[in-house]
C-alpha cells in the first residue's frame, strides 16, 4: 500500500468531498426521537439519513450495497455493506457504527455561531451533529476510499448509522436481532462515537460507565400551608428528602454509599490511568469552564479519573416543587421531586444498583413522609475486551505513523448503549473505539464543533487498522 499517497487521498477527501457535505449535515435539524416525538411527520431523521446516503452512493465503492433499512415504528437506520477486498474474506465483519441523530440546539451559543448554521473558524466545523457524531459515516466511508485507491486491504466492511443515540439507542437492540444473519461473524468493532483527551495523539476508549436514573418525590401535604402555621409542626418535604439523599451519598466528600454500585478497579486499568496522567497531564478537567477560584473535588489527578470512570457519583439533574425566588411565598410547599442521576462503574451491575437505591429512598422514611419513585432506569457499562496481538501492533503502527506517538487509553463517564450490545451478540469481537470528540467539542452543549485536522487524522489510522484487520 503507498502510504504517502493513502494521506494524501484522505486529506483531499476532507478537504473537497467531506467538509460541504458534512456542513449541509449540519442545517437537518435531525433531532433525536426523545426530542422530537414527532420526527416521523417532521421528515428531519430521514432527511438526515437521505442526506449521507446520497453522499456514500457517490463515492461509487466497488460492490457496496447501500440500504435504508426500516422496521415498523422504529427510527431508521442507514446501512453500507462493503466487500472484503480479495483474499481478506475469511477475516470476518468489520462493524463501523456511527449515528445521524443530534441533540437539541439549546441556547447560549457564541457571537456568529448557532446550531444549524456550519461556520468554519480557526480549523473547527461548528453546528450541532459536527463532531457528535454526522463526521463518523464520511470518516469510515473514506478510510474504505482510501484503501481501494492506494492497494490497501480490508475485510467485510459494515458502516450502520442508527438515529437513535441521542435517546439511548431504544431501536437499536430490534435492528441487530433483525440484521444478525446478514452482519454475519464479526470480529473487529470500530466506533467513531467516541473522545479524546488532547489532540495530540490517538486515544482508545477502554471502558464506558453505566448508570441508574430515578425521580424521587416527598410529600407531605396535600396543599401547601402558611410557612408561619406549619413549620415546626409538619416537616418540610426538602428536609425529609436531604435525609433520604445522606442515605445513598455523603455530602462531605461526594462517595456514593451505596455498596451494590462499587466495583474493584481492575489493576490493568489503573496502570493505563496512571500512564495516561503521565502522558497528558491537566486533561481531565482540559475544557471545563470552572468559576474563578473554584476547586476540583480531589488534589491528585489519578484519583479524578478514578472518580470519574471507575467510580459510582451522584448528580442531582432536575427539581420540581421549589418555586423561583421571585415566586416564592411564606408556603410549607407540600412536596419536593429531584431527578437522582447516577454513574456507575463499568463492571457494576446496574439492576443491583437501582435495588439497592429504591431501598435506601423507601424503607423507614422520616416522619412517614409519601415517597414515590418514577421514571426509573438502569444500563450497565462496558469494558473492552483485551486487546489480540494484531490490533495492539496496528493501533502502534497507525499512532506513531499519523499522530508522531504513542496512543493512549481513556474511560468515558457517559454510555453508548451500542457497545455493550455488541459485546453481548459478539464476544469475540475485538473493538476500537475512538473518535474526534476532545476538548472544546462541546458535545450537547452550545459551539459543539469539529477538529478538522484531528478527524482527517483518525480517518487516516482507521484505515490502517482496516487493513491489519484484513491480515489478522
């Protein structure tokens, strides 16, 4: 393969073909299903996905079937099935997923720029589905580019793009049932969902966080009453539930109490927390928009990331019941409701987690105050499987060869549903997940944007691990 040559097809592929489409990408207002319960008669996933398909039916890959597939009250999803290159059959399936869906504009973007408009400025793409993630079905469909034109090789090539990541993939487990037959064995995972912590270097997500979610309401009256009659007399439903929340965290230190959400770190993945501190220090906190003054919860940069990837944590996301200030009267309100969102290890088993939660909130309550649990929900993590000798030596080829340097690991405190499935339907299955999603990306968040550089180098790796899969 001419390597000279597969960087610079990549880079022209950016440059010219990728960067105006992936800009048209993001004026679809493609808003996830839990955002637009009506996307069906809006037409914005569909337009989302027509818009990309049309883009990969133009590349004109040899023997490559491209296919909307759609079940019955279920999101589409796009699906581009690629033949191994000769010789490369027996490999199996490489799966390239990615997803179309995007988050809510929401409001506070900077001078210039907002959700639906691409403006190109100081290297990045800004509009929301940029980075996270419209960038990932042109970067998969232009690795495989790449390699035809320059005699490089690859295995079966799936690219899916479901449009349901934004609201936890609920399609996604009918889809792969659906599809199994058809994906065949697969044996290496590539997901372009994914982060990093600088841009300096490739970095591989190791191991996603799971999580329980519930709503929790304390009441105690009916109606509210004068504050000057019942205070004092009946407890105040804020102060029954303060209790109820010193059950399951201390307020002192953030430790989650709860001992069902607690795993033991596996001693590997601490060697690569320690290795990544050392390798990209200040990374991460790298892009949070702290108050002056303000600091972090622990002084040793090990112990954060511990704390937020291998560690259960507590955030309060939504309240109800607590009036404005400037709507607030002299009223013993009759109940409080707080979202509990919490984020569990990777390993941790999240319907023990949720068990264990609805006990400490339920049993014994103060005062016999009413407690109710709503719009509960559990997911597990996920942790990648040991890399096999082939894929450690090819992301160590591809880093050195594209970035200068060594790759490096990280845990992401979010989740992608669609790791933890695939793991399950495929265990064999080698996985890479990485993606263009670093500091300032502002994934969900006003200036979301795109490294551009950053990406057309992650197109550029991807490949080469394409074609050591193809010799694997």
């Amino acid at each position: 393969m001419d390597r000279t040559a597969l960087t610079s097809t990549v880079r022209a592929l950016w440059d010219d073909e990728i960067l105006p489409s992936l800009s048209d990408f993001v004026r679809i207002p493609a808003l996830s299903p839990s955002f637009d319960p009506d996307w069906a008669t809006t037409g914005q996933l569909d337009a989302a996905v027509d818009h990309v398909r049309a883009w990969i039916t133009g590349r004109g890959l040899t023997g490559a079937q491209i296919e909307v597939v759609r079940l019955p009250e279920r999101t589409p999803l796009l699906l581009v099935d690629v033949p191994a290159t000769p010789g490369a059959e027996g490999v199996g399936t490489a799966l390239l997923y990615g997803h179309l869906d995007k988050q809510p504009p929401v409001g506070g973007w900077s001078e210039g720029l907002d959700a639906w408009t691409p403006v190109i400025r100081d290297g990045r793409l800004y509009g929301r589905g940029a980075a996270d993630d419209g960038y990932a079905g042109y970067a998969a469909t232009a690795a495989i580019e790449a390699l035809h034109a320059h005699g490089g090789a690859h295995g079966r090539c799936v690219v899916l793009l479901e449009t349901g990541e934004e609201s936890g993939s609920p399609d996604l487990p009918a889809y792969l049932e659906h599809l199994a037959d058809r994906l065949g064995r697969v044996s290496l995972v590539v997901c372009l969902d994914s982060g990093a912590a600088d841009y300096d270097r490739m970095w591989l997500t190791t191991s996603l966080r799971g999580l329980v979610q519930a709503t929790v309401t304390v009441t105690v009256l009916d109606y509210g009453q004068h504050s000057g009659l019942a205070s004092g007399v009946v407890p105040s439903s804020f102060r029954v539930l303060r209790q109820l929340l010193d059950r399951i965290e201390d307020s002192g230190t953030g430790q989650v109490k709860l001992t069902d959400m607690h795993v033991e770190v596996p001693a590997h993945r601490l060697a690569e927390i320690r290795q990544t501190v050392d390798t990209a220090p200040g990374a991460v906190s790298a892009g949070i928009p702290l108050v002056d003054g303000l600091s972090l919860v622990d002084p040793d940069e090990v112990e954060l990331v511990l704390n937020s990837t291998w560690r259960p944590t507590l955030s309060v996301i939504g309240a109800e019941g607590l009036p404005t200030p400037a709507e607030a009267g002299n009223v013993l309100r009759p109940f409080t409701r707080l979202c509990l969102s919490f984020r569990l290890p990777p390993t941790a088993d999240s319907a023990a987690g949720l068990t264990a939660l609805q006990e400490a909130l339920t049993k014994e309550v103060p005062y016999g105050a009413q407690v109710e649990l709503s719009r509960v929900e559990n997911a597990d993590g996920w942790n990648a499987p040991e890399l096999a000798p082939w894929l450690s030596q090819a992301l160590d080829t591809a880093s050195q060869e594209v970035f200068g340097g060594p790759w490096r690991t990280l845990g992401l405190g979010g989740s992608i549903p669609f790791m933890g499935l695939l793991n399950q339907a495929y265990p064999e299955a080698q996985f890479v997940v990485t993606g263009a999603l670093g500091p300032g990306s502002n994934a969900h968040v006003p200036d979301e944007s795109l490294v551009l550089d950053y990406a057309t180098k992650i197109t550029e790796a991807i490949a080469l691990v394409l074609d050591a899969h193809a010799g694997s």
